[in-house]
C-alpha cells in the first residue's frame, strides 16, 4: 500500500512517517507544498530511522504529486490549511482513495486550548463536504502528542478513534492502525461523531500544561 | 467532611454515594427534591453497601436541607435541571461550602451523542454563574460511567479531570476524590476549559456503542 502524507514536514507528519516507515512494510510518501522541503525531511527522516537501526526507503513529492500514486491520503496539514489541501488534490482522488483527517481546529487564549470547530461542525466533516463524493474519508490520528509521535524512543500505549460513514475505508484504517505498534485503534461512529472526537486534542495539550507529571498525553478507553 | 448529592437518587449520584460511603469516612446526604424518596434510595444504598461488608450511615433529606447541612454539595442532577436546582439551594451555600457539578449536556441522534452546551459555554460555567458569587464551583467526575461507578464489585482504573478557577476549592476535591479507591483526580485548569472536559461524556458513551468489546467506557489520560 502507498501512504502518502500531505503536509508531511509538519509535526504530525513526521511522527506518522515515521511510525509508518518503522512498523509497516508501506511505501511511504511525503508531500509538501514544496517538493523541495519534502525531500529534505525524506532525508532527516531516513536519517532518524537509521539512528534506529530502520533502513528506510522514504520518497519526497509535491502534494499533488504523492496524493496522486497513494492508496491512503492523510491530510496532516495545519486545520486552517486543510480545505485547501483538498482542493488542490482532489482531481488526483478517486474512490480507491482514502482521504485521512487528523486535524483539529483549536484556539488559545490564557486559560487553555478550546477547541474551535469550523461552520461544518468539525474538520473532518469539512474534509468529506470538500472532498470529492466518491471519495471515502475516515477520520483517524487527532489526538496523539506530535512530539510522543515523533520520537521513536516512546513505546506507545495509546488509543486513536476512527470515524467514517464507509464501513470497508473505516477497516481499512483500522487494520493500517494496527500495523503501528502500541496504537489501537477504536471505533467512534460515523463522520457525525467526529467533533466529539476532535475536542479531546486541545482536552490533552490542556492535562499536560496543568498537571507537571503528565506530558506529551494521550487517551486510553478502558 | 459532609458530602450532599443534591440528585443523589439518579445513576450519577447513587454510585457516587456508594463509593464515598465505601472508600471514605465522611458523612454522606443523599438529597432529592423529594425527602421521602430520598429516604427510600438511602435504605437501598445501606443495603448494597451492607452486602459489601461496609456499615454505612447515610441520611436522605430535601435538598435543600442536604446542602444547608454539606461542606460539599454534588449536583448529581440531570443537565436541565442544574440551573434551577442551584437557584433552590443557594440562600443555603455560603463561602464554606464546595459546589461541584459532573452534569453534562448531551443531544442523541441516531449516529450518537453529541455535545450541547448550554449558552455560558458548559454546565460547569452555567452553575458558576448561577450560585452566588462567593461560593466556590469545582467542575468534577464528569466522564465517568455511571454503571461502573454504582457497581462496587468493578474495581476501578480511571481518571476524572477537576476544573476550578479557586485553588483552594480545588485541591479539597481533589484529596476528596484521591479517597476514592482507583480514581486519579487530574487538573485540567480553570473553569473556563470546562467544555473540553465535559465533551468527553458524549464520546464514551460513542466508544461503548461503537466497541463491541468496551462497555462503561471511561478516560485514563497517560
């Protein structure tokens, strides 16, 4: 399977590149705005797993580019980037593409992190109004700490929560979810369902900044 | 310490009055809008803990009475009823005496629940600003399944997340909760991110639905 990470330089990129590079046998395939600074952090990244004993073989694209060859299409970009980014892909989608959301809109003021919903009623409903019909869209990976994420030296232990109104683009994430170690994937109903999904990421960044035993958090479902 | 649960007849107040009884030596008050029916749930509660070996003494009264009498008064009321049942008690409460709210409001469609707070942005900011201005008002016990919670045989692992804009109000519901066996009280800062805490009601009750093997769903933050 091909996985390609749109935004893939950001935060959350990086950590599921290189999750993904490390745990499964999917080619994976960095997008950035600027095919350039995709094939720099191809570069780090491969560095970074080889540090980890993990000879990887990473390829750096335009986003367009690597939406184009992917089975699987997360869009990893900042939330306010997301339309966008759906927009400028969405002639290389079809219905064998799963278009992945882990974005959350959040605002912050003293207090915390609130979470911040577009007129949609949450990012990954935007993403399936802006998507193309035809193409299933799953809601997956909101509410992992980019910094646990990226660093390969964290054994994980944590849940993601699904949503999807495709039942077989839901399995599909799921089994790929499964593939990373110490991330179990759990079932969070259809797209509807997402905003209650999102709002548990500025919830987590808010536990780590009050509680000074705690950071990095993430959620289990027990 | 006393301890009213304003509501204490309802799922949410009957096992946090069971666990307080089992795990603490505080006096417990259940309260209701009804004395006698509060009465009656007191009788049922004694029993349940009798057949765990625990001795308890709890006393039923209006709740009204309850919190004239409680150093904490727990609104263990459904969401629509919080408003008027602090407005009920209030010439009771005084700058002693801890206001804590676990109610969440909550709209079911067919794909789940959903979040819906009342206008002042969450239930916990709703009691805050309608009980008098010196009491203080500690958000608590929101996500906690209320199955699991009245079933003493479930030993538990969970957190519960305390939001508070008083310090000191906080750090006692805090040693409170501590009491209970197996629940880790968390702070997830002031009241004014209490709408990210209370969202999390809805998505258990999601996670439960959409999990066949997970049931009385609750949150370990790690």
């Amino acid at each position: 399977m091909r996985i390609a990470l749109l935004g893939g330089t950001g935060d959350i990129g990086e950590g599921l590149a290189l999750r993904f590079a490390r745990d499964t046998d999917h080619e994976i395939l960095v997008g950035s705005r600027d095919p350039e600074k995709a094939r720099d952090a191809v570069e780090e990244y491969e560095a970074t797993l080889s540090e980890h004993g993990v000879d990887a073989d990473l390829k750096g694209f335009a986003n367009e580019m690597a939406a184009d060859r992917a089975d699987v299409v997360v869009l990893s970009v900042p939330p306010y980037y997301v339309g966008d980014t759906v927009d400028a892909v969405a002639d290389r989608l079809d219905e064998d593409t799963i278009l992945v959301t882990p974005a959350v809109g959040m605002q912050g003021d003293e207090d915390g992190m609130h979470y911040h919903p577009p007129g949609a009623g949450s990012v990954t409903e935007l993403v399936a109004q802006r998507a193309p019909d035809e193409v299933p869209v799953v809601g997956a990976f909101h509410n992992l700490a980019a910094g646990k994420l990226a660093d390969l030296e964290v054994e994980f232990d944590l849940d993601t929560l699904l949503v999807a109104d495709d039942a077989d683009a839901k399995k599909r994430v799921r089994d790929l979810t499964n593939e990373i170690e110490g991330l179990r994937p759990l079932d969070a109903g259809p797209l509807a369902n997402a905003a209650e999904v999102e709002s548990v990421t500025p919830l987590v960044i808010n536990i780590a900044r009050y509680n000074d035993d705690l950071e990095d958090v993430g959620a289990k479902w027990v």
